[in-house]
C-alpha cells in the first residue's frame, strides 16, 4: 500500500510530466481555441504542482536544492534576456 509520501512523489511526477507534454503540444497547436483550452488546462496543472509542491515541502517529503548565489540568478537573467531578444 502508498505510503502519503510515495502518492505525493508519484502525483508531483505525473503533473511535472504532464507540464513538460503541454509545453510540446502548445507550440505546435495550430488552432487558436484549442490552444487557448491546452493553456488553460497547462495552467491549471501548473496550480495543482504548486500546491502539492508546497505540501511536499512542508511535510518534508521534498527537500529542494539549496538557493543559487544572487550574483549568479542575475548572470542567468541577463543571458536570458539577451538570448529572448536575439
């Protein structure tokens, strides 16, 4: 039997891959309304990770990786930035 542990992982595994197939489908869906529903659906299992991320990480189930130094959270910004407007 699941432990609540091994069903949260499990959930937050299913939703993140689902988050990484809705990213692929979006950028090729041709049709503005379905993209609009795929979108709205992206975001609603976007909300789903947040919150049981957050339960994770409360209950200790999720141990996230320590913080990135500022200078390089910045670096990266400004790569990206650069990069967008390329």
């Amino acid at each position: 039997m699941f432990q609540d542990k091994e069903m949260v992982n499990d959930y937050l595994a299913g939703l993140n891959a689902s988050l990484t197939g809705y990213a692929h489908i979006i950028a090729q869906t041709n049709d503005s309304e379905l993209r609009q529903t795929l979108i709205q659906l992206r975001n609603q299992d976007e909300s789903r990770q947040r919150t049981l991320y957050n339960y994770a990480l409360q209950k200790g189930y999720y141990k996230p990786a320590a913080p990135a130094a500022e200078e390089v959270v910045q670096q990266l910004r400004t790569q990206l930035m650069s990069e967008q407007q390329n």
